[in-house]
C-alpha cells in the first residue's frame, strides 16, 4: 500500500528500488482494477471489517505516480499536520520524495 526507502539502499542497490517501483506500480495499479482484490487486501493487512472496508473503498485510490499534482497535494497535507501538531517540521521535500525511479515522470522541483 506505501513503500518508502532509505537513500542508503538507494545509494548502495539502486536496482533494488528499481525492481521494487516496478512491483509497487504493478500492485497497484491491479489493486485499482480490482476492487475485490483491494478489499481483501485491505482486510487481510488493516485487519478491519469488510462492510467498512467496502463503504470506504469508493473514496480510496491507490496510485503509484508522483507528479507535480501528487507533491501539491502531499505538501498541502504536510502542512496541516504540522498546523494540528501531528509532526514536529516539515519534512524537506527535496529528500523526502524521490522521483528518480519513477518511469518517464516529469516534476518541476520539489522545494
């Protein structure tokens, strides 16, 4: 559902992180094709319900794509984190998201 990686594995086995983006876009995008998947996936890994999982899977998409619209969005919600005090700072987004890995993405900077 989320991945994340440090920069030392993208440092020492950029292959690695490569492979992993592939089997991350893959997950996804069948997840997003197939909703009864997604909702046996989400029961088996957030241990809720599956009436829940179902009112609440109309209102989800999983996506593997960073984009200009997806940092917007991921540095709008940073920021009202920060406004409710769920984090401490900011994270530094030029380190925090990395598109190198991402198949033909073109993103202006992300400061």
């Amino acid at each position: 559902m989320v991945w994340g990686v440090s920069q030392q594995t993208i440092d020492k086995n950029p292959e690695l992180v490569k492979v992993m983006m592939e089997m991350h876009r893959k997950a996804t995008e069948y997840a997003m094709s197939n909703n009864e998947a997604k909702i046996e996936m989400a029961m088996q890994k957030l241990g809720q319900q599956r009436k829940s999982i179902e009112l609440a899977a109309p209102n989800v998409e999983l996506t593997w794509k960073i984009d200009d619209e997806f940092i917007k969005h991921a540095k709008a919600y940073a920021q009202l984190m920060l406004e409710k005090k769920q984090i401490r700072q900011l994270p530094d987004f030029s380190k925090f998201i990395n598109v190198q890995f991402m198949p033909g993405a073109k993103v202006a900077s992300s400061k």
